[in-house]
C-alpha cells in the first residue's frame, strides 16, 4: 500500500512539474520563455487561400460604395474597372512568378514591374476619375490610402 502511495505521489509531482514548465513555452508549439502568445493564433488549422480577383475587386467596389456613396451605374462602372485592374495583376504575377520559380529578379526586372502597375493604378485612377462627381473624387482622393488590397 505505501508503494502504491509513493508511486502516486511521484506521478503527481512529475505531472505538477511539467505543467510548471509548460507556461514558458516547454514541450509545446510556443517554445521559449514566456513569449505572450498562444501557439494556437501562430500555426492556424488551415492556411488561408489567397483572394481571388474577383473577390479583390468585390471588397474595393464595396469599399467605395460605402466611403462615397456611389450610385447604381457608377457602382457597376467602378466594379468593372477593379476587376479589370485585379484580373492585370493577377495575370502578371502569375506570368512573373513562373518565368522567376528558380531565378531571383534582377533590379532592372522588379523596377519594370513596378513600372507597369504604377501604369495601371494610373489607368485605373482616369477610370474613376471619370467616373466620379468632383465631390466623389476629391474624397476618394483622400481615404484611397485606406482601400483593402491596395499600396494607395
């Protein structure tokens, strides 16, 4: 009986020890002294899939629907010119990425890339600008910086 006893109270305080550890990050995915974060929201379940264009170009039309009131038709002309734009990049990139899967993009490269979207976002700002009453535009001018899936 005292043995039975003895080997419980061994398995307690070895269980009791290694609990003690574990909030430093000891023997789980965290790792290191407290660290402050759960390990749960660093290694998500699932990997995110990366947004669609369309989807892109959902958000953004929303976006703008919202920050300037657009109307019916401007709507549909705003969403038409994001999704072309995000059909563009993402077509671009495609391409990029496969002519670069084993080779590292020369400086002259990535500046020719950031030539052509800038020449989009160009092509795209005429759009809208077209598009917008003077009113629509200056403020779309001004919050553009805040659009989701954009540099500004």
């Amino acid at each position: 009986m005292k043995i039975v006893l003895i080997q419980f109270v061994f398995i307690a305080a070895l269980l009791v020890s290694f609990e003690g550890t574990a909030q430093y990050g000891y023997g789980g995915y965290g790792g290191g002294y407290g660290r402050g974060y759960s390990s749960r929201s660093q290694f998500p379940d699932t990997p995110r899939k990366p947004l669609t264009p369309d989807k892109i170009a959902e958000e953004q039309t929303k976006w703008m629907d919202k920050k300037l009131k657009l109307t019916d038709e401007q709507s549909l002309s705003v969403e038409t010119a994001n999704l072309d734009y995000a059909l563009r990049l993402s077509d671009y990139q495609e391409a990029f990425m496969k002519s670069h899967a084993t080779t590292r993009p020369s400086p002259q490269e990535i500046q020719q890339v950031r030539t052509t979207v800038e020449k989009w976002q160009a092509e795209r700002e005429t759009k809208f600008q077209s598009i917008l009453t003077p009113e629509q535009w200056e403020i779309y001018q001004k919050k553009k910086k805040s659009m989701p899936h954009t540099s500004g």
